[in-house]
C-alpha cells in the first residue's frame, strides 16, 4: 500500500525524477571514467569504455523507469494525447460520432427514467411489497343490467378482457375489514375527478387552491408513513360528528405554513370550513398515485360531498381499496379467501337476473407500486418513444462503427509503421482501443447533460400543461450506465475487430502501398462490406423511425382538424365555485347571474356565459327519458347559462338558443344536439316536445320535465377523438341538478389573455374568498386534451430528423472514403474521356444500391411494426400510404443529397492530380 | 586471467540482497555500490549497470531503501542510497535465508567433507 503511495507521489515529480535518473547515470559514466583513468587509460578511451561497460544508455534508462512501475500510466497518456490528436485531425467525424452517441445515450436515458419513475418504482413507505390493491373485473355489455348502478372513478379495459375497475361500494369495504387473519390493515380513499380535487384552503386570511385526498381513518398506519411533525389520521377521526382534521404534505407545510412545525396545530379553512392541521406527512410522501401529489390529506367522512346514504348503498361504487398482507400470507391466498366472500356479498346486491347474469368478479392485484392510472395513460406512449430512442442509439452506434472501421482502413500503413519499427500487437491494439473509448467516454458524458435537459423538456411535455400531475422522474444512473457501457462496447467491438485486423497485415505489402486499401484491396473488402451493412442498416432503421413521425404528423392534423361545431378561437375559460366559498343553494345561481352580467358588460367583452364543463372535454350523464319511452345511458347532458351557444358560436338550426327569460321559475326548458334530435324523433320536429331528467333509484322520479325549445349544429364532445353523443343542454338554474363548480365563457374581441386582469377584479370584488382557477383559452384548452398526441408527433419529428441527420452522415462517410479511395482510378477514367455528368452518376448509383436495399428491408418492417401504435393514430391505418411515401421520399431526397456532396467532389478530381499521386 | 572463466554470473534474486549488505556499512552512490560488490568478491562478481540502477530504484519503491542528493567524496552531486529500518528488517531476514540456502547447497554438493567434519 505504501509502495502504491511512493509510486503514485513520483508520478506527480515525474519531471524532476526524468531530470535526477539523467545525472545519476551521468554520474555513473564520470565515475567509471575517472577510475579508468586512474588505471592509465586515456581520458577519451575511458569516456568510451564507461559508455560501453554501461550499455545502452536509453534501454537503461528505460528499465529503470519500468521499476518506477507507472510504464502503464505513462503509455496510457500518450495514449490519450495521441487520440485526442486524431480526433482534432478527424474533427468532423468524431464530432458527428460523438454528438450521435451522446443523443442517444441522454435520450434513452430521459426516457427511461420516466418509465421507470412511472411504471416501475415502488411507493416510498414500509414494506411496499406487502401492500395489495382490490379490483375487479366483469363483462359488462349493457350497463343497465349491471349491479354498479353508479360509478365515482375510471374503468378500463376492451370487449375482450372485460371492465376492470378499483371502485367499490363502501359495504365492499366494510367486507374486507373483517379478514383480521390476512391483512394487518385494510384502507381506502376517495377517487375524485382532477376538478373536484382541488379545495379552498385558506391560511390566516390567504385563499389559494390546494388538492386533496379523502382518506380513511387506517389510511396511513397502513401504509406505514411516519408523519414528520405533528400526528397523522387516526381511525377516530374518520368518524361522523369528530372534530375536522387535516394532514398537510410536506412540501405543502413549506410553501404555505414556512415550515413543518408552524404547520402543526395550526387553525385553517377549507372550504370556508375551520379545521386543524394536526401533521405533516414525510418529504417523499405523495400518496398512492404516481401522478399526483395532494397537498391535504383528510378523513373521508369529512367530504361534503359524500351523502349518508353513499356508506351504505350497495350499488354506489365510489371508493379504492387497499391492504397490507400479514406476514406469511400471499397475494394468492388472499385472493382464494376474500373472491368467495366478495362473491357471495355482490350477489346480495342484484336486483334482478339480468343482473346477477354477470357479476364482477374480485381481483385482488399487487400494490406495491401504487395505483395505475398513469401507468396506464402513460405506459404505451412510454414504450413506443423508448423504441424510437432505442434505433436512434443503434444508429449512432452504427455511425460509431462505420468510422471506426473507416479509419482503421486508411491508418492501415501507420499501423504496420508502427509494427515494423517494434511496437507489440498489444501495444498498438491498446493504443487503438483507447480511442475508441476516449470516443465514447466523451459521448456518454455529454450524454448525461442531455438526459437532464431531455427529462425536464419531457416532463412539460407529457404534463401537456396539467398542472394536477406531477411526475416525479429522476435521472435513472444505472439506465445512464447501460446507455454508456453499451456506446463502450460498441467503440471497443468495432475499434477492436479493425484494430486486430489492422495488425495482422503483411507488413512489406503494406509499406509498399502507394495508397492505403488500393493493393490490399481484396483484404479489406470485408472491412467495406461491414461497413455497407450498418450504412443500409442505418437507412432501415431511419426509414421505420420516419414512418412513426408521419403517422404521429398525420394523427395530430387530423385531430386538430376535427371539426369542432364551433369557433375555438378568442374564448377565454376560467372555473369558480361558489360552495367553496360557502355560497349555498338558490343564493349559488343568483351570484353566478350576477357575475356573468358582469364579464359580459367588460369592454371588449362580445358575450358572456358559463356550463357545468367545458364544451370539448365534457362528460356528464344523468337519467334522460322521453315521456313514456326508456332510459337511453348514451345521451349526455350539460347545463348552460344563458347565451352559451351565441358565446360559443354554434349555430342553432332551429328554434333558439337559452336566455335570460329561462330563468329560475320560468318554464323549463331544454336545447337538443342535431343527433339527439335525430335518434329520438327522426322526420318528426322536435321543437315543442318534451325531454325528462329522472333522480331515484333507476331515474323513476321525474325531477325536471323540459320542453325543447332549440335545435344546434352538433359539436364535439367529451374529447376530439369520441363520436358526437346525443346531448341535452339545459338551463343551469332550473333546479335539480344543482350547480356547483362553473366553467365560465368570454368570447371576447383579440386576445383573450388581455382580459385575464378585468376578470380577476371583477372576482375580487364580488368575493375575495373565492378562487379563481384553470384560466386559459379555449384553443389552449384543446389542445391539452390532445397533449399526448401533441407530444408523441413532435418527439417522433425530432427523432425522425435526428435519426435522418445522423444516417445520411454515415452515409456520407462512406461515399467520402470510398471516392478517395478511388481517386486514382476516376483520375485514370476521367483521363481517357469520361464525362463528369457520368462520374457523379457512377458514384450515386451506389448510394442508390445501398438506398434500395435498405428500403427494401424496411418498408416490410415498417408495415408490420406500424400496427402495434395503431391505438395512437386517428383518422387513418396504420400501414397510411401517404405516411409511408413521404418517409421513403425524404429518406432519398437526404440520402442522394448525402451522396452527392463526395460525388460531385469526385467529378472534380484533376485527373493530372490524381494520376500523379499514382 | 581470462574474464569469461573468472566471473560468476549473479544468481537471480541475489542483487538485492548484495545491495542491501554493501549499504549495510553506510550510505553510497550506485557507482561504489557496484565497485565496493565487484572489490569484496575478488572481482569474481561483477554488477552490471544495466540491472544496478532498475534494482536501486526497485527497492526504493519497495522503501527498503532511501536516497537523496549528497556530494560525493570528490565534492560532486551524487544521489546516495541509505538503509531505511525497514530495508534492515528485509536485510536480516534476506540474509538468513540466504545462509540456509548455502547452507543446504554445501551439503548436497560436498556430503564427504560434510561427513568427514
């Protein structure tokens, strides 16, 4: 150890060691010399015989330095020094070879960190492996003979796999407390929809949003988070009458309260509400869902909105469900235990045999990586991104490849220059190597600052401007690390098999060549075929990436080319909610009233109104009947205010559009789609017929009886992508259903950003208490809805091109060499009459070879691949001919454009020039 | 006398253990360590300087021995080596070790006179 010490310490005083090893072997030779005298030699013979008893001076000098023991220090500098020397002769190549690497290692890199944050990760609290998630699972083909009468959360899956949901009645949960043998604890949340999430939270007189998690007394002691100050909930404040508490999130704690212990014991309003902050959860603490990160944790009793009667309806599926297993108990066998239990319970619940003919059915799934609802909105468009990324990384390394096999073929007499004058095979083989991985060293590092600026473009991305999911993506090192030790390896298989290849050479032959690869052409023939298949190996693989953006190109136009019904541009939409600022009943749709009189009087203002939802993401349906027909579960509903259709700028066909005459205690009224006019009353004029909402158990109450007094163009609703349902407009002051949180229209003259200010006055002034949130445009508002879309086209095109640039430069590189190669002999054709015109041709048709055979492999690939990301497109097939020729379109236009430039310097070669080199 | 007959070839290993024991009796430059090897032996031994010097600065790395620049007797620079402790532990023990070796060889090679003793 010591020794490594000393070693290491004179490597730092190298030069000065150089300089002591010089006079001490001079001191030697003057020694020896003078004893010589001393025996009668003369002074120049006894110079001369030192010299000789010494030896040679240099060998000497050398092995003494080799017990210094850095000769392999020393070799791998010069090593460096030299690679580094070649890369600036090179700068171009290694420039494009390093940048390539480096985009597709920090691109590989972002995009698996995301994956891997949102589909791998386990939940930051105790024993996550121990934690198990209710579901289930059924075939459900008409809704109305389904036990789920109605439903608080989402549902997934296809005709084939049946509907698979986390919802239960809460009588389910109560089911499962009772298995004291399987789970040491068994808790539940609230699943609410992104708008209902948010509360209004006031400290000491400051209102501002913050979103909330409704969660059961056992929520916490389940999953195993100690609090960071304070206490968390506890069974006894899940309960009816108990004092109202809250739980804040750590970073919650920070940006309002100024730190977790001014948190604690503190005196809010939620909701214009009063309520103790009795803790703060841990700093990693987000909850159960990947993609959120509520600020408030509180009881579940403690949610207004949850009537009585949800805990005991058996038919009111509203809440998820979680547990811990016991030690020593296994998924499967909580499986085996509670599906017979929940079985038998869920047919207690039918109501007829329509009913009881397809029961759902328990599935009780791992939950250690929390709920999966993001992984599943995200998981799909994840893998077909790491796919493009994963080419793009082939192709650089590829490009890695084909110069690194380039080089080796021109360096081929350096190589047998060094051999001849007595450098080992393994000494010129290592020299080799290092560059290569000197080259990749430089790429992954870079690679790295790419990574990070890729995961923050990527979270804004994929958030597409939500501002309630949070993705908590962190650089993925060992992912790093894989990206790199691959572009390693890649440098060293292909630097290495050049580099022996290169040492083997017949060294006389080689010496003799008059150009590097002209005689020895037949040995490096393979050199130059491997290197033509990663060329067409590139173009393929360019070819499927190109194909993937002009899908996504094509599937984003043809969304954003969706007729809409109405005029997206200059509305400014923004929520209030007047119960959050303790507004109730009757008095809610008066002060609505009054502040839509109020926006619309704004100058510049053309109109104003406002409706439960706004216009292209809605998604409300209520019980809807025609006087004695049945319930139809496919019309939707939506409740407007006055003018919602002149501010929206739909055109109504036939009858009017709701105004202010159709207020509360005025007739009520109703106005109806083109498609529900159509599906309901067919030939027949619906203006003057009557349209019933029903309340109660399967809607047989008739709570509001609405005669239709309009008929409107159909517009899009619930999402660009969705088929335009049947829908039913109505007055949202008519009575039943209420209205709670409103989305307000300004159709406005210019921009309506302009007037975000005059709004906010007119809020403050009405009610200082009540929030203002979600303000944006309408176009802004579309186009979130089609974020993904949005964000998968723009990534692909940035891929494609990328993809594109870096195979036409391997391209380029291999046309470039094999025209200097050949510079002789187009000297020798051009000298005996060859036209240019026809060189160039020549040369092309080559690039036009590797072209057609790179298509040719592809374009199958292309056509089978391109149906996995069928569920992305819109409008179109997967294997679109018109996505497909443009690819192969730019691909040639690139490609010839690639080859051209070193052929038309081949065209220019003096023939005198070439010939002479001869 | 005929140099090729009179000089033992170093047996592998041994310059060391000669380097050590000619510094065992005070600091010396390269140059009288091998003279002082070549003197003592009757010149049977002779040093060269293309391993003195690597051996030297092996075992200064290995910290048996150290050197530093002093002036030689004739008032040059000269770069003397000097035992450390640790060179004397290695010198005992390099020592022993060679004597057991002699030891085991003249009695293999000469068992009559062993014998006869």
């Amino acid at each position: 150890m010591r020794e490594f010490f000393r070693k290491l310490s004179w490597l730092a005083g190298r030069r000065r060691r150089e300089e002591d090893l010089r006079e001490e072997l001079q001191f030697h030779l003057e020694e020896e010399s003078e004893r010589l005298q001393e025996d009668g030699l003369s002074e120049t013979d006894s110079q001369w015989a030192a010299r000789r008893e010494l030896g040679n001076l240099g060998l000497v000098a050398e092995s003494t330095r080799a017990a210094w023991g850095w000769t392999l220090v020393a070799q791998f500098a010069q090593d460096l020094r030299y690679a580094l020397r070649t890369m600036r002769t090179n700068r171009l190549f290694s420039a494009l070879a390093v940048v390539s690497l480096a985009l597709g290692i920090g691109a590989n890199a972002a995009i698996y960190s995301f994956m891997d944050a949102l589909l791998m990760r386990r939940l930051p609290v105790a024993d996550p492996q121990r934690l198990v998630m209710m579901n289930w699972n059924a075939k459900v083909t008409n809704r109305d003979d389904f036990v789920m009468h109605s439903g608080h959360g989402p549902g997934w899956g296809d005709a084939r796999s049946g509907e698979t949901s986390g919802m239960f009645p809460c009588p389910a949960f109560e089911l499962f407390r009772k298995n004291d043998a399987l789970f040491s604890s068994v808790f539940a949340y609230f699943f609410q929809s992104g708008l209902a999430k948010r509360l209004n939270l006031s400290v000491q007189g400051q209102a501002d949003l913050a979103s909330v998690q409704y969660v059961s007394g056992d929520y916490f002691r389940g999953l195993g988070v100690p609090p960071a100050a304070g206490r968390l909930i506890f069974p006894d404040d899940d309960k009816v009458g108990a004092p109202a508490v809250a739980v804040a999130s750590y970073a919650l704690s920070q940006r309002r309260f100024g730190g977790v212990a001014k948190a604690t014991g503190q005196s809010v309003l939620i909701d214009n509400r009063p309520c103790t902050v009795v803790g703060v959860a841990p700093p990693r603490f987000f909850g159960v869902d990947p993609g959120t990160a509520p600020d408030l944790y509180i009881p579940m009793h403690a949610n207004p909105r949850i009537a009585p009667d949800m805990y005991f309806d058996g038919n009111d599926y509203w809440i998820e469900v979680m547990a811990r297993l016991r030690p020593g108990v296994s998924r499967e066998q909580a499986q085996a235990v509670l599906a017979p239990q929940f079985q038998r319970w869920v047919k207690t619940t039918a109501h007829n045999d329509k009913e009881r003919g397809h029961l759902p059915v328990l599935v009780v799934t791992e939950g250690a990586r929390g709920l999966g609802g993001l992984r599943r909105e995200y998981s799909k468009p994840l893998y077909v991104l790491l796919t493009l990324v994963g080419l793009i990384l082939a192709i650089a390394c590829a490009n890695v490849a084909n110069l690194l096999l380039a080089r080796a073929a021109a360096r081929r007499r350096e190589m047998a220059l060094r051999l001849s004058v007595g450098a080992s095979r393994f000494r010129v083989v290592r020299q080799l190597l290092t560059e290569s991985v000197l080259l990749a060293s430089i790429g992954g590092a870079l690679g790295v600052g790419v990574a990070l600026v890729g995961i923050r473009f990527l979270t804004l991305l994929l958030a597409g401007g939500q501002t309630n999911v949070r993705l908590h993506a962190e650089l993925n090192w060992r992912v790093l690390g894989a990206a790199a030790a691959l572009s390693t390896l890649t440098g060293v298989l292909f630097g290495l098999a050049p580099a022996l290849q290169a040492t083997r050479v017949d060294l006389v032959a080689a010496l003799k060549e008059a150009r590097a690869g002209r005689t020895a052409g037949r040995r490096s023939l393979w050199g130059a075929g491997l290197g033509r298949a990663l060329v067409v190996g590139q173009i393929a693989m360019s070819l499927l990436i190109l194909v993937a953006a002009g899908l996504f190109v094509r599937t984003l136009s043809n969304l954003q080319s969706v007729p809409l019904g109405f005029n997206r541009e200059s509305v400014l939409l923004f929520h209030l909610d007047a119960l959050k600022a303790g507004r109730k009943g009757a008095e809610i749709t008066a002060f609505y009233a009054d502040l839509r009189t109020r926006f619309s009087q704004i100058p510049g203002v053309r109109s104003a109104s406002l409706s439960s939802e706004p216009l292209a993401n809605a998604g409300w349906g209520l019980s809807l009947y025609l006087p004695g027909g049945r319930e139809d579960p496919l019309n939707r509903v939506m409740s407007v205010g006055p003018e919602f259709f002149a501010t929206m700028q739909v055109p109504v066909l036939a009858g009017r559009d709701i105004d202010e005459r159709d207020g509360p205690g005025a007739p009520p009224v109703a106005v109806i789609n083109e498609r529900f006019a159509r599906t309901n009353f067919g030939a027949r004029n619906p203006l003057g017929q009557h349209v019933i909402i029903g309340k109660g158990d399967n809607g047989k109450i008739v709570a509001r009886d609405m005669q239709i007094v309009g008929v409107t163009r159909d517009t899009v609703y619930g999402g660009l992508k969705e088929k335009i349902p049947p829908v039913v407009y109505f007055p949202y002051d008519q009575g039943y259903p209420l209205p709670d949180e409103m989305v307000f229209e300004l159709r406005t003259a210019g921009d309506p950003v302009a007037y975000v200010n005059a709004v906010r006055e007119i809020v403050r002034q009405a009610d200082p208490r009540l929030p203002l949130s979600e303000v944006r445009t309408q176009a802004a508002e579309i186009d979130q809805s089609i974020a993904e879309e949005i964000a998968l086209a723009r990534l692909s095109t940035v891929f494609a091109l990328l993809a594109l640039a870096i195979a036409c430069v391997g391209l380029y590189g291999t046309v470039a060499y094999n025209v200097a190669r050949r510079t002789g002999e187009i000297g020798i054709r051009m000298a005996l009459g060859a036209e240019r015109g026809r060189l160039v041709w020549m040369i092309l048709g080559e690039v036009l070879m590797l072209l057609a055979v790179g298509i040719a492999v592809s374009v199958p690939a292309a056509l089978g691949t391109s149906k996995l990301v069928q569920s992305f497109l819109f409008g179109m097939q997967a294997n679109d001919p018109r996505a497909l020729t443009v690819a192969v379109g730019t691909l040639v236009a690139a490609a010839l454009l690639a080859g051209y430039l070193p052929a038309r310097r081949a065209a220019r070669v003096d023939p005198m020039v070439a010939l002479r080199e001869e | 006398m005929d140099p090729k007959t009179s000089r033992v070839e170093l047996l592998q290993g041994t310059l060391d253990l000669l380097i050590l024991r000619t510094l065992a009796a005070g600091p010396a430059h390269g140059h009288a360590i091998a003279r002082h090897i070549q003197r003592t032996s009757e010149e049977l031994l002779r040093v060269e300087t293309g391993s003195l010097y690597p051996a030297l600065h092996r075992l200064e790395a290995k910290g048996w021995v150290a050197a530093s620049w002093e002036l030689s007797e004739k008032g040059k620079r000269a770069r003397y080596y000097q035992l450390t402790r640790l060179g004397r532990k290695q010198l005992a023990a390099e020592h022993s070790r060679w004597d057991a070796f002699a030891r085991a060889m003249g009695l293999i090679l000469n068992p009559v006179e062993g014998e006869a003793k």
